[in-house]
C-alpha cells in the first residue's frame, strides 16, 4: 500500500485523515505532532535497517513469538533507543511466520480499535505507522511505563499462575481453561467483581473476533496508583485466523472446565459467569452488549487498512462467531 493513498487517521480509523488526527496524536503520542512515517527503512527490505533494529532487540525485554522493537519519543520524532535508554513505545513490523503476513499490523490495529470504540474495552494505546518504503507496522504505548520513566509493577497470568516452561511444559501458556483467569484474580484483585466483569467481556470479545491466541500470558493485572492491582488494559487482540489454522480457544479446555462443558458456545458463557460469580441477568446484560454492534464494527472493519480481500475474511470471521453466540 502506497502512503500516498491514506484517507483515514491510521490511528482512530476516523475518515478525512491524510495522517493522524488530534484525537490520535494526543491519546498515543502525548499531543505531539508525529507524522505516520519512521525514520528508518523496515528491517526485511533494508540491511542497513535490518542491523539497527537486530541491536535495538538486545534492549528489550517484553515476550512474545512476534518480533517486537522499543522504540521512544524525542521531541516530536519516535526513534530507536540507545544504549542504557528505557522504551516506551513497542513496534512490531511485519511478522516472518503465518498467513497474509503483510495483513498482520493492521489486522491487530483493527481489532484493538474494535475492542475500544464499539465495546468499550479498555486497550493499550495504539496505530499504525509506516517506514519510509511505505511497509507497515503496529505501534503501541507502553502502559506500564509512567510519563517520568518510572515503571508499574505487572503480571501476565501465567506468572500469577506459577507457570513455566520447565515446569508446565511447552504449552504452559495454553493449557487448562478460562474459569481458571477468575480464580487468579480472587486472589490478586480486591475489586474482583469490577475487574472480573471487564475480564469477562475481553474473553467474549476475543472469541467475537476470532482471537485463537489468548493464552495465559495475554493477560494480565496492573499496579494502581494506590498500590493494589487491577485487570490491565487489554493487548495483543487480533483475528488470529485470518493467519493461522488455530482453535477457537486458545486454552485447551475452553472457557470451563470439561466436566462443566456442556451445550453450545452461549450456553458456555453462561456456565463461565455462573462459576464467576455473577447472576444470570449480568451475564445476559454482558452477552446483549455484545452483539448488538455489527454496524460499528462492519464500519471500522471498510475503514481498516486491510485490503479488501482480508476485510472480507475478516467481517465473515466475525458474523459467524456473532451468529453462533446468539444461539439460544
């Protein structure tokens, strides 16, 4: 895609946009003027390129299969960060793995400002943003850096969990089910019931857009400035299947445990909030919300900067997960 053809803020998606609007600039980059180009080649198409962002990965510390980069703002400009320098901005290009390869940053920007705008999940800031041979990539602010440096405490649920490799095995992120986030989060959270609501609402959303990659470590709690936790803005949404052959859940047992599982996907959610904790006219309530805003999303979706032949993948994805959880 040429960056001469921008027609909408490649942050909030909002039509009229050669470059990102105010609203943009101001939730993801501090109300600094930011242009939607880097100033760096991308690393697949550039050796040069490919040798600075090969050093930046050494300086990073956030997990994950996909490459990711940290970068920081200086002045009006996002740059790579230097020696002994602390990030708060993660790139991701163009991963190396999967399907539609080139989909995949404004695949993840589309379901992050779904999430956002139509459900009202609360997200890491985020847009799209190009290097300068017009390649793109998915941009995000770092929630858990403070504006003077200073980092918050956060734990992704696997941790929580006390799950790793050595001792849970390969898939350590992936077994077991959805019921066991809440548990974890009676433990951790003194504002359960609050937090447990969003939680539930994330995990309807994910299966909504067909996010077969929510695992363990894709969640996670937040120190508040009170010193307690609470449920972290949600990262790292994506329609997983429009690259991989993966399942519906990411978790192996599903949303409940096995012995639990009985009936279609909706009767399902109802089992999940019932073990919560919450009454029948709560998970009712969560479950209307949900799927009463196909227009929003077939909007933002005609908006994205897919091609068209993802945004119709994409859009049928979602239509037929919304058509199987208002089965009775």
């Amino acid at each position: 895609m040429s960056i001469l053809e921008i027609n909408n803020c490649p942050g909030t998606l909002a039509e009229g946009f050669n470059t990102y609007s105010k609203t943009c600039l101001k939730k993801v980059f501090h109300g600094k003027k930011v242009y939607h180009l880097l100033p760096y080649n991308s690393p697949a198409t550039s050796l040069e390129a490919f040798k600075l962002f090969e050093e930046n990965q050494k300086r990073i510390s956030i997990s994950g299969v996909q490459e990711k980069f940290s970068m920081l703002m200086e002045k009006n400009k996002l740059r790579l960060l230097g020696k002994g320098e602390k990030g708060t901005y993660i790139l991701k290009p163009i991963p190396k793995v999967g399907r539609r390869l080139d989909q995949m940053p404004a695949n993840e920007h589309l379901t992050m400002q779904i999430a956002k705008q139509v459900f009202g999940i609360e997200t890491a800031e985020n847009a799209l943003i190009f290097f300068k041979d017009g390649e793109p990539a998915y941009i995000t602010k770092r929630f858990d850096v403070n504006v003077d440096g200073t980092k918050r405490h956060m734990e992704d649920f696997a941790t929580l969990a006390g799950r790793i490799p050595q001792t849970h095995g390969t898939d350590y992120k992936y077994t077991g089910n959805y019921f066991e986030l809440f548990e974890l989060m009676k433990q951790h959270l003194p504002a359960y019931k609050l937090e447990a609501l969003k939680l539930f609402k994330l995990i309807v959303f994910n299966y909504l857009c067909s996010n077969g990659d929510a695992h363990f470590k894709n969640f996670s709690i937040l120190e508040t400035d009170y010193g307690d936790f609470r449920l972290s803005p949600a990262y790292d949404l994506l329609n997983s299947r429009i690259h991989i052959e993966d399942n519906t859940f990411a978790l192996s047992d599903g949303l409940v445990p096995r012995k639990e599982a009985q009936g279609n996907v909706r009767r399902q959610f109802f089992c999940l909030g019932e073990l919560a904790g919450f009454t029948k006219a709560q998970v009712t309530k969560q479950l209307n919300n949900m799927t009463c805003e196909s227009k929003k999303v077939e909007k933002l979706i005609e908006a994205s900067f897919l091609n068209d032949r993802t945004k119709r993948s994409y859009l049928q994805m979602y239509q037929a997960r919304l058509n199987r959880l208002l089965k009775e």
